[in-house]
C-alpha cells in the first residue's frame, strides 16, 4: 500500500508504517528542521508544505494515488495541557478531513488526542470525511499496550471508503498486548545479570535479580563499589536505579518504577524535580524523587518508539525534545499499519458474531438450515474480500459486479443474498454492546458503542504536543 504523510513531524509515524511494509510515497510538513530530521532517518520523501493551502496539497497528493493518507493534525487545541480553545490549530484537523476527501484514498488514518472527539472541529471534519463515503473506526489507545513502554493516551481513526463505521474497531483492539510493555521491557536486556544494592545490613542480601523490583534506593545504595564491579552504561544505570521522575500530572505521583511504562513523553521529560516537589512528595510515590534516574535524551528518545540509531539533527535540545513529544511511537503506527493491511488484502474481516445460527433456528428454520445460511454468509465475505458496507443493498450491489459471483448457480445467488440479509435482520434485534463485527448504525453514530467497548483510564497526563 503506498502512503503519504501529513504533518508528518520527524517521521515516527512515516517509520512505523515502512516498518509493516508500506511503500512511503511523500510526506508534508510546515517546519523544516523536522522535514530535515524525516529525511536524515526515514527516506527522501518529506517536503516543506504549509496545509492551510488545502486545494494546493490535493493536487500534490493527488499526482502520488496513494492508498492511504496519515496524519497526527496539531492537537494542542484540545489537548487537557492546552487551553482548549479552538483555534488556528484546530483548523488543520479540518484541513486534513479536506484533504483527504479531495483526494479521495481508500483509507486514512489520523492520530490525534482523546479531546479531539468531543471538539467542533471533529464533528465538522467527521461529516466532511462521512460525505466523502468513509466508513470510521475508532480506537482510544494506551500506546503501552501498543509496543512502547509508555502510558500515553492518543485516538487513532481509521477510515475506509464504503465501509460501514465501526469496521475496524474490534480489529484495532485485538491489536494491543495483553500487558503493558514497561521500561524493563525495554532496557532490561542492558542487565543481563544479577545486581548489586549494597545492604545497610549484613543481614540482609545486596544482589538482586534484574526481574524483581530493586531495593528501596538510597543515598548510599550505590556505594561501596565492589572493586570486581563494572561500571554499567546508561540503560544498565536506570534499570539498577529502578525508578524515574516525571512532572506529576493532575496532583498525581511523580515517581514511577521501571517495571511500569513511562508517562506520556512531553518536552519536558527531562525534568528534575522542584523543591516545591521534592518537600511535599505525592504519598504514593515509592522513593524520593532526589534519588530516581536521570533519562538521558537517547533514552526518551527510544521510550518514543525510536530506534537507537537514529540521529537527531537540531542546534538545539528543545527542538530535539519538541519533535519527539511530537511523534506517533513508530511501533505503535506499525502494529496498527498491519491492522489495515490485513484488512486491506482480505487477509482479515469482521467475524459474525456467535448466536447467528441459534437466531436463525428460533426464526423457524432447522439447526443444518443454520449452518448453511452460516457459510453461505462466509462465502459473501470471502467474495467481498471481507469488507463490510454501510448497508446490506450497497452489499448486494457489490456482489453482484463480481465474475466470482455471477457464474456462480442462481440457487447458490440467492441463498448468498438470503444470508446477507438475515444476518442484517439479526444484528438489528440484536442488542448493541454484544457485538463485535458489524455495528448497526444510530442517530447518534457508534462513537458511544467505542466508547463502553474501550476502558479508558484518563488519569494519566493528555498533553499536546
Ligand atoms: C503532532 S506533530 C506530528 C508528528 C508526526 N505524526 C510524527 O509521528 O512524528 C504535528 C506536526 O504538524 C506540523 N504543522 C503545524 N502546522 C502546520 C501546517 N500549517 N502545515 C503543515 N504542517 C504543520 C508541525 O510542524 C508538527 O511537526
């Protein structure tokens, strides 16, 4: 599939999607150091390209077709850090909408901050994109789940053209891990063996193993050094410390420990704490915040989803930290770039939810009827390269534009457009939160139906970048 970027930042969305093995035909940017950092990293694609000249990036984009088009808009606007007031930022959320229904891909994806879903600008840039004939998915994800090891909020929408809304959204949720990925998980390889926390006590033990939660840390935790000791490097310093800071959000703990992900990464990451912090400690905090690590710019850098090797090219450390609290984490655009491509190649589709052939029986057919409306249902799926649409007619019409479909017997025609529209008729009695394919549509839109399927935990800091 090829993509192209807007506001594509330094590129960790871009690098995300090349990594799950999409074809990286242009991306767009305002701010030219970061368009200088894209190419430095990711490839030659990224060009200076103001989006307010919304007619101007349609026929740019336009001459590339890509099949996607990706974009995380500025979200200061909206973001809990921001003052949410809706201004010329939040018009580039509208820009993106424009753009993309100008050029009319068959998909697209945008990140954005979970205030974004309750702004003006989204129900204009919602209608926008739902005129345009885009089916909408929603996914409010913590990006620890999502292959960083960092609590970070963000929605990702993902549209397809003539699906039905709601397609994708049980498949974006399957995507994530079944725990959250945690800073162990990501410098623990740097400790490859037991650790040394001298003992107050001769009673009690100093080596530690790199999977267990360290030692309450101290002033002297690191003295005396063993004259057999080696001196770690930087990954292996935090892991043996076991503990960060990070500007409390809200009232809530500075402190984390390693064997939990980070905060959400912002400019300020870096960080020490205040003495107005460090005299009146949040309670739950598990050590002073005077004794946690120091994160070093390669090491937010890689909590961002960056790779080791990238080089960051900027005179100074604030642009640096600014294009990486900017960023999509690069695994979390890939894990769910595969997502879209699986879909995209038929390779994965909407399942049909348990209780169909059960319905069909109470309706006064016999249990072997069940099972054949069943497959019949799965060989219009098949057909239609499991793509779901809006409505069961639009479905029909579709089928029957395809060879596979019209040489097939008349007999076996109808009882594949039978099926299709039983099963219609069964998610309409059926009640909504129970399903986990295709979602009837409301007046209201699916959004609250994503909503209940999605636990979302706001206690964590929202910050735009
Ligand atoms: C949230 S960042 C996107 C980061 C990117 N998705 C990534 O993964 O690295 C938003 C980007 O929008 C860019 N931007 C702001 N206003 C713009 C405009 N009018 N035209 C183009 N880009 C703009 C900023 O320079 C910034 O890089």
């Amino acid at each position: 599939m090829k993509a192209f970027e807007l506001f594509a930042g330094a590129g960790g969305m871009s690098l995300g999607l090349k990594n799950a093995g999409f074809e990286l035909v242009g991306a767009f940017d305002a701010w030219k150091l970061a368009t200088e950092n894209y190419n430095t990293n990711v490839g030659p694609h990224a060009e200076v390209f103001d989006l307010k000249d919304v007619a101007g990036a349609v026929v740019e984009i336009a001459r590339r077709s890509p099949d996607i088009i990706v974009g995380g808009p500025p979200c200061q606007d909206y973001s809990l850090a921001g003052k949410r007031e809706e201004q010329a930022n939040a018009s580039l959320t509208k820009s993106f909408s424009m753009i993309v229904s100008g050029v009319r891909p068959e998909w697209f994806l945008m990140e954005n901050v979970i205030q974004v879903l309750t702004s003006d600008t989204w129900m204009v840039a919602k209608e926008v994109l739902k005129v345009a004939g885009f089916g909408i998915s929603i996914l409010k994800a913590d990006c620890s789940f999502y292959g960083v090891p960092q609590s970070r909020r963000r929605c990702f929408v993902v549209g397809r053209r003539g699906e039905c809304d709601g397609f994708l959204d049980k498949a974006l949720e399957r995507a994530a891990s079944d725990r959250p990925m945690t800073l162990r998980d990501l410098f623990g390889a740097a400790v490859p063996e037991a650790l040394y926390f001298p003992a107050r006590m001769p009673s009690k033990r100093s080596v530690w193993g790199p999977d267990e939660p360290a030692p309450t840390i101290r002033s002297s935790s690191l003295r005396p050094v063993p004259a057999n000791y080696m001196p770690h490097d930087e990954d292996a310093a935090l892991i043996e410390n076991g503990y960060v800071y990070t500007r409390p959000f809200r009232g809530g703990r500075g402190v984390r420990s390693v064997d939990e992900p980070m905060s959400t990464i912002t400019r300020t990451s870096f960080e020490r704490p205040t003495g107005r912090y460090l005299n009146a400690q949040n309670e739950k905090d598990p050590v002073s915040a005077a004794d946690t690590a120091v994160l070093t710019l390669s090491q937010i850098s890689r909590i961002q989803g960056f790779p080791a090797d990238w080089r960051w090219l900027a005179k100074s450390k604030r642009d640096i930290c600014q294009m990486i609290a900017n960023a999509v984490p690069a695994p979390v655009a890939a894990r769910l770039g595969k997502v879209i491509m699986d879909w995209h190649r038929g390779e994965s589709g909407a399942e049909i939810i348990d209780g169909f052939v059960d319905w069909v029986v109470l309706k006064g057919r016999s249990r072997s009827s069940g099972y054949n409306v069943k497959s019949s249902l799965r060989r219009a799926r098949k057909l239609l390269g499991n793509r779901i649409f809006d409505n069961v007619e639009m479905e029909i019409a579709a089928l029957q534009q395809l060879a596979g479909f019209v040489s097939l017997p008349v007999a076996s025609k109808s009882d594949i457009r039978q099926a299709l529209r039983l099963y219609t008729a069964f998610l309409n009695e059926t009640p909504k939160v129970k399903k986990k394919g295709r979602l009837r549509k409301t007046p209201a839109g699916n959004d609250n139906l994503s909503a209940a399927l999605v636990d979302v935990d706001d206690t964590d800091a929202d910050f735009g970048t």
